[in-house]
C-alpha cells in the first residue's frame, strides 16, 4: 500500500494491495502499468498497419459546426494519450467514432430543419377558407313559445340611466338552452359505430318526423330527430348551453338508413345564410363513412327564398354494405311542455312593461300585491326600485311569509310600508320617464 493512485470500480483510490497492482498489470487495457504502477510498460513496436495509419491520416477530423465535442472532450483525450498510453491507432479510431456520431446527429437536425421549412411553404401555399361566419339564435325567437320552453334559463338586464322610454331597447339577455337528450355527434362517433357494426337509432313518426344537425364551432356534426312536441328542442338544443353558437345548420333526410339528402340552412333559429355555412357543411359532411350516404344520393340542397339551391356532391364511394342509421316509426314522444324558468322571466318583463306603460296606482299596487302574495321576487321589480324600496320589499315579503294566504291581501292592503312603497314607486317611473 502506499500513496500511489489506484483505480478501483472506476474510482481513483490510494489503498491497493500488491496484489491488485500486480493483477492489474497484467491487464491488456492501455496504461495500465503507469496508472496502477508508476512505471510506464514498454510499447510494442507498431506495426505495418498502425505506421500507415499515422503517416495518413493526420490530425482526427473535425466534427461540422467546429468541433465543439472534440474540444469539450479535450482533457479526456489527452490524458487517454498521455497518462494512458493510446496508440495512435486507437486514438484515431476514437476520434473516427465520435466524428461519426456527431455527424449522424448534424445530419439529422440538418433534415429536420429542411422538412420544416417544406411543410411551412405547403402550409402558405394553401389558399386560405371562406371566412367562418357564426350564427346565434335569432333574437326575435326568444319571446316565442318554442324558444322559451327550450331556454331553461334567461339572464335579463337594462340601463336605466337611458330612461324608461327606451328600457326595451337597452336590455341584453343571455339564454341558457337545454340539451337535446337524444342528441348524436356523427362526427365522433358514426366512425366507431360503422366499425362495430352498431346503428345510430333515431325514433320519430316517419310521416311527420324530421331531422336536424348543426355543424358546431369545433367543427363537429350533431344530429337529433325533432317531431309533435319534440318541436319545443330546437337547432340551438344540439348545443345547449350559454348562448349557443353553429358554423352552419339544416336537416337531413334518410332512405333505407343512409342519408339520401342534406338540406343545408334550413334552420330558423340559427337562420345561416352565408357560403362559409354552405363550405363547412360540404366539407364535414363528406368526411363521414361512405356507409352514411345512399347509393341513390340526390345531393345537397341549400334553403333560400325563391326555391332550393341544388349542389351535386362530393359523395364519398365504397365502404361496406352496413347501413348506420336505423330510423323507427315511432309515436310522438312528449317534449318540453313544462314551465320554465326563462318563461316566468318573460312573463314577469311583460308585467314590468305592463306597469310602466299604465302608471297608475292600481295597476302598481296591484302588480306589487301579486308579487307579494305570492312570494315570487320580481328581479325586473328590484331593477326599477331604488335602495330603500327594495328594503321595504324585503320587509314586506318577509311579512307574507308568516301570514296565510288567504290573509295577505288583507294585510297588504292596511300596511303603511306598502301603501308607502306604491307611492315611492309612482314616484320613481316619473322620475325615469
């Protein structure tokens, strides 16, 4: 032992035994004796082959962009010829492997780099899209029945810093449709279900029955059939949700569970009318299986006034014999008959607008007296109502809560803070007038 260096497991240490020493000198890896020993064995002569090589091949060739690697190993390789003894055989061998792999990688970013800059200039000469345009529910169908039935919820608010005058024109509204529960996106799923062999199932009576699609901004189709009082879940129900929006909407006709026609912008809520809803439809529409469409395809007809526009095609050609669509006569399946909460929001805007237009006591305290009676805060009531009326609505509502019904109007019509609240309300529609 003594304070010579010694590597052990890949470990320079200084506490080897003569026997290690003596084993590892024995060793065929290059400089071994001047590490483990101290004493540098005597080289063979090289031979024929290694002289040649040292008389041609000169310094080891650098690696493209400067020999970075080369440098960054510097150190290493020194003491590999140095401290190591490497023949220049080896060393040359050495430096011809690293070459080699840097410029295998080089190469390969070199390619890399090229394909990109091909794909950027297919991409930019790729003529551009019509603009999409989106379409919303026509504004004009939210005070229809229909559209009420299948809003589930209205937002309704208004400036009244305009004046009552011009209170119509200042609201905004943001209707929450519901969803179709029948609903299917074609574009997600008709594939899978092609595959396994699996139809799509629409139920509806035939003679009267129909179905709807939309063409979502994502860029998807969803269908549902709409017949009887399923006529209460409109196009904008394929979406639900807030304010729904549609690249493009219509119907679809079916033969022998295939589609034999699509009626493009025939939608009235949605009311698509530019050439991106006829371009997106025609696009997605033919991506679909060949299974989809009817040997017999009649083509795509696009609503306008004045007759249908006909376009012949694309259709897509082969696939399999499998029809996707499986339609059942079946009966009228009951709708959205219910009331809901975007319909008592219209109904109480009527009331307000009922109440401004009168003006008169009675027609005010008759209105306030409703509400009341009935427990049913009127938010459009609270719209028009300053601070210290809406403290006296509250207390007042308060107070029918512990009072029968059948006593409120007596209650009503004998409390100060009511009779106070009629005449503060008179007040405050002259004021806004």
């Amino acid at each position: 032992m003594g304070s010579r260096p010694f590597i052990r497991n890949g470990r320079v240490v200084f506490d080897a035994t003569p026997e290690e020493r003596s084993l590892a000198r024995q060793s065929r890896f290059p400089g071994a004796g001047i590490r483990l020993g101290g004493v540098p064995p005597t080289p063979p002569p090289p031979s024929a082959n290694e002289l040649a090589l040292q008389n041609s091949s000169g310094p080891p060739p650098q690696p493209p962009g400067g020999g970075g690697a080369i440098s960054a190993l510097a150190p290493a390789l020194q003491f590999l010829r140095t401290s190591c003894l490497w023949t220049p055989c080896e060393m040359s061998a050495l430096h011809l492997l690293i070459d080699l792999e840097l410029v295998e990688i080089v190469q390969r970013l070199q390619l890399r780099a090229h394909r990109i800059l091909n794909f950027r200039s297919l991409v930019c000469s790729v003529p551009r899209p019509f603009p999409r345009s989106v379409f919303r529910p026509d504004p004009s169908y939210l005070d229809s029945d229909i559209a009420n039935r299948a809003i589930v919820d209205l937002m309704q608010f208004f400036d009244l810093a305009s004046g009552v005058k011009v209170l119509g024109d200042t609201i905004q509204r943001i209707s929450t449709y519901r969803c179709h529960p029948l609903a299917k996106n074609l574009t997600v799923g008709l594939g899978h279900m092609v595959q396994a062999n699996m139809p799509v199932t629409l139920t509806f009576p035939a003679e009267s029955g129909e179905v709807m699609y939309v063409v979502t901004t994502g860029g998807e189709i969803i269908i549902a059939a709409r017949s009887g009082h399923q006529r209460d879940l409109p196009h904008p129900t394929l979406i639900g949700g807030d304010d729904p929006e549609a690249l493009s909407a219509g119907l679809v006709l079916f033969r022998d569970g295939r589609i034999v026609c699509v009626f493009i912008n025939a939608s009235g809520h949605f009311k698509p009318n530019d050439l991106s809803s006829i371009e997106v439809s025609l696009a997605l529409f033919s991506r679909l299986p060949a299974e989809a469409f009817h040997p017999e395809f009649e083509g795509y007809q696009v609503f306008r006034h004045g007759g249908p526009l006909r376009i012949d095609g694309p259709i897509p050609t082969g696939g399999s014999g499998f029809n996707p669509f499986q339609i059942i006569n079946g009966g009228d399946i009951r709708g959205t008959v219910e009331m809901t909460d975007a319909l008592a929001r219209r109904s109480q805007m009527v009331d307000a607008f009922h109440l401004i237009a009168q003006k008169t006591k009675k027609v005010v305290g008759g209105t306030l007296m409703a509400s009341l009676q009935a427990l049913n805060p009127d938010p459009v009531f609270f719209g028009l109502m300053t601070p210290a009326m809406r403290q006296d609505y509250g207390l007042l509502l308060q107070l029918m809560m512990v009072t029968a019904a059948v006593n409120r109007a007596r209650t009503l019509g004998g409390n100060a803070t009511y009779q106070k609240l009629v005449n503060d309300f008179l007040a405050r529609l002259a004021q806004l007038l």
